[in-house]
C-alpha cells in the first residue's frame, strides 16, 4: 500500500472535511496516508470527482507511487490542466495535454 498525498489549494470546506476524514492533513491543504490501499484512493478520487462536476472550483491534486507507469508515480488532477509525467533524456518531466476539442468533421 503505496503513500498518498492529496493537495487542495481553493476548494469547498466538504472537500477539506471529507479528506481530513480519511487522512490527516498535515499542512492547509496537504493530506497524506502513508498506507491507503487503492481501493480507497480510487473510492476517495471518486468522490471528489463527483463534487468537482457539481461544485467546481479551486485545484485537488492527488500523487501516489504506481510502480506501473515509467516514472513511478501516479498522478491525478481536478481544476489544472491534464498533465503526463514522461521521461526526457532521463529527467521526469510534466507534459500538458492538449485540451479535447469536439469533432468537427462534416458527414455528408
């Protein structure tokens, strides 16, 4: 069961009153669970997605080691742009994706 950290800059008091239930916040804004299992990270990911479509605002970031991705760590964001972490000569860097755009393509 990997380390979790969880960071939110500008949210609704539920999001910092449901995480500090689930983890200790050890800073304003940083929680962290040295041993959360993924089931209940996917659960706590889950509902802070759910809030973010209804009550959007601010920034959650959450980082846990997945021994499954080439750097090593799994990352996930709400309220910031979508980034990858990929490997460039080496050096782990954040790569932004690009936002999704709507198919414009005409049927005829």
């Amino acid at each position: 069961m990997p380390t979790t950290i969880i960071v939110t800059r500008d949210v609704a008091d539920r999001y910092r009153g449901f995480l500090a239930s689930v983890m200790p916040e050890v800073a304003p804004g940083v929680y962290v669970s040295p041993e959360l299992n993924k089931g209940v990270r996917d659960r706590v990911w889950s509902v802070l997605t759910d809030w973010w479509r209804t009550l959007p605002g601010g920034s959650v970031v959450m980082a846990w080691k997945d021994n499954a991705t080439i750097s090593g760590l799994g990352l996930e964001t709400l309220g910031l742009p979508a980034v990858d972490l990929v490997e460039l000569d080496g050096v782990m860097v954040v790569k932004r994706r690009p936002p999704k755009t709507k198919d414009r393509s005409i049927s005829t």
